[in-house]
C-alpha cells in the first residue's frame, strides 16, 4: 500500500521543519549562550526537536530554555513534577531516537536480516545501539551530578535507564510494527517514513514518561 498523497506533503514539509527547529535550539545553546546547567541537555534539547519537530519549540520555550548567558551562575529555580519527568524522558528519548536512527541506516544500508526478517533486525539494531547511547547520556548525567567514577557511573545509569528505555522502545516498536504493517514498502530513503518514524518516537516518549515519573518519586532517577 502507497501512503496517501496528503500524508506524503505532511512529511515533505514537516521534516525540514524539524530538521530546521534542531538546528536553531543548537544555534541557541552553543551560540546565543543558552548553555544548559546539565550539560549533557546541550545535545538532548536539538536531539529532541529532530523527532518531536516544532511541535518542540513549545516545551523547548516553556520551562527547557537556559536563562541567558553569564553561565558563573546557576539556575536553580524548582521545576514543576511534570516538567522535571518530560525533560527526564527527553534525555531518554534523545538516546533511544539517536540509536534508533543509526540503527535503521544501518540495517537497510547492509542489508540485514534475522530469521529472515528485515524488521526484526532492524529491531535488535536499533535497540542495542539504542541501549548502548541512552547508557551514555544518563552516564553522563548521573555521573556529575554524584561525582562517580566510570565503574560506579556506569553501574548506576544502566540501572537508571534501562527499565526507562525498555518503555520507550515498546512503545516505538509497536508503531513501527504498525507502519511495517500497514506500508510494508517505506524505505528510510523517503521522507515518509521518517514521518512515521518521529510518530513512533513519540509514542515511545509517551510510554517511557511515567516510567520516568516514577523512577523520580522513588529517588532513582535525578530531577533534571
């Protein structure tokens, strides 16, 4: 089945939009000095827009936006629960997204397939690089913020992160299971699919927030 002409324009605008409203967060962090009191939040925020698109700019605007410039001070100002668990489930997705997108170049670039199946390896890709990427942001989270060393960091963010990540990625996986599905022939190469694709991650957001909420009501997981 061919996706219907109205959905393709969809995509064949909102996809520079979205590649667009990455680009001006990272001018507006590294170059207007909007730098995030987390560092590792520099790269989530315009990670972030690539697969919410600017739709983004809302939550980026409200409360992800860094006060200005002289950064020998630090914000402190208490985030609301709901704001603290999007941006924690930002810093999950931006991992999952960054992965996921590796994944499915890589696995239609060679060719891959597991029991016979495209997707299913695409699955397996996608998930490992997805695991390999969300530890690495929440080590580099976690491990400031508590002053750990690699061993102990890295313990403690795979603890943090995967049950939060395993949410993300059903949430994603049923998506793109239903786009398989439903247009079995979309191909990474097209801007449709990459539609799809910020749909699912989206999904996969929505799944892993109150995952995210309550590993912060619990203490395991830092208010961002």
């Amino acid at each position: 089945m061919t996706p219907p002409e109205w959905l393709q324009h969809v995509a064949a605008v909102y996809i520079p939009l979205s590649i667009i409203s990455g680009l001006l967060v990272a001018g507006d962090i590294y170059f207007l000095g909007r730098r995030q009191p987390m560092a590792i939040m520099n790269a989530v925020w315009p990670l972030t827009m690539l697969y919410w698109g600017p739709l983004g700019f809302i939550f980026y605007g409200w409360f992800g936006r860094a006060p200005a410039a002289d950064r020998t001070q630090h914000h402190h100002d208490e985030k609301p629960m709901w704001q603290a668990t999007f941006s924690g489930a930002t810093h999950c997705g931006a991992g999952c997204a960054l992965g996921d997108f590796l994944g499915d170049w890589l696995a239609f670039a060679s060719g891959l397939a597991l029991f016979g199946s495209l997707l299913s390896a695409k699955f397996v890709l996608a998930f490992l690089l997805a695991y390999f990427f969300g530890i690495v942001f929440q080590y580099f989270s976690i491990a400031p913020m508590q002053k750990l060393g690699l061993r102990e960091g890295v313990k403690a963010a795979v603890k943090i992160d995967t049950i939060s990540l395993l949410a993300y990625e059903i949430g994603m996986f049923i998506v793109m299971g239903a786009r398989a599905w439903v247009y079995p022939h979309l191909e990474p190469t097209g801007e449709t699919y990459w539609l799809s694709m910020q749909i699912a991650m989206i999904a996969g957001f929505a799944t892993t927030y109150p995952v995210n909420w309550w590993l912060i009501r619990q203490g395991i997981k830092e208010k961002m």
